[in-house]
C-alpha cells in the first residue's frame, strides 16, 4: 500500500505566488525521487475551531493563510529513500528563499488504513 507524508504551514497571503512557484519547483524534484503525486493546497474554507484547529496548529496571523500538502508514495521504503535523496539533490540549494517559517510547518509521515477513490 502506498504511503503519504502530510504537511501544514502558513504562509503569508500576500506571498501566495511566491509559495506557488517554490511548489512548482519542488515537484519535480520530489517526482524524480519516487513521489507518485504532490497536492499543495490553499486554504480556502479553515474555520476556527472550539478547542484547536489549523490555524491554530501552525500559529497563523489574519495575514497568513494555511496551507495543507501531501505527497503521495509507492511505499514507506520509497518515501525514506526519496525524502533522503530530495534533501541531497543539488536543486535544493537553489531553493534558498522560503516564503513561510518553516518552524511552524507540521509534518508526518502516515500509513493509510482506508484509501476508496478512483484513479
């Protein structure tokens, strides 16, 4: 069964662009290590919650907006060793200015229990 890393940030809404383009060029680099698929998706409808919420998990501004990404591998093994590899690649060093603060990203890796959809 596949295998899917997950991730929450937020990202300054006037900075949406700049996050959009990093994106796109850290796709392919993923893609190129095994990845079967990369979502980044803007939050469009986040609602507070009572007790915590997303926002909240990643300590969002009314500035910012969250962000929820995954990526889709064929399996654990290959999210370890791609994840190692998309670290090493020499593109990365390109990739130099982060629109977010990485230090409120959260992240995991996660093993489904249920996957119904169509391909």
């Amino acid at each position: 069964m596949s295998y899917i890393d997950g991730f929450v940030v937020a990202v300054p809404t006037d900075k949406k662009d700049a996050y959009r383009a990093m994106a796109e060029r850290a796709a392919p680099i993923f893609m190129d290590h095994g990845a079967l698929r990369l979502v980044e998706a803007w939050g469009d409808d986040v609602p507070d919650g009572k007790v915590t919420d997303f926002r909240r998990a990643v300590q969002a501004t009314p500035e910012e907006t969250v962000v929820f990404s995954w990526i889709v591998w064929p399996s654990r093994e290959v999210r370890d060793a791609g994840m190692k590899g998309f670290m090493e690649d020499p593109r990365m060093k390109e990739m130099t200015d982060m629109p977010f603060d990485g230090q409120r990203m959260i992240f995991g890796g996660f093993a489904p229990i249920v996957d119904i959809g169509r391909e």
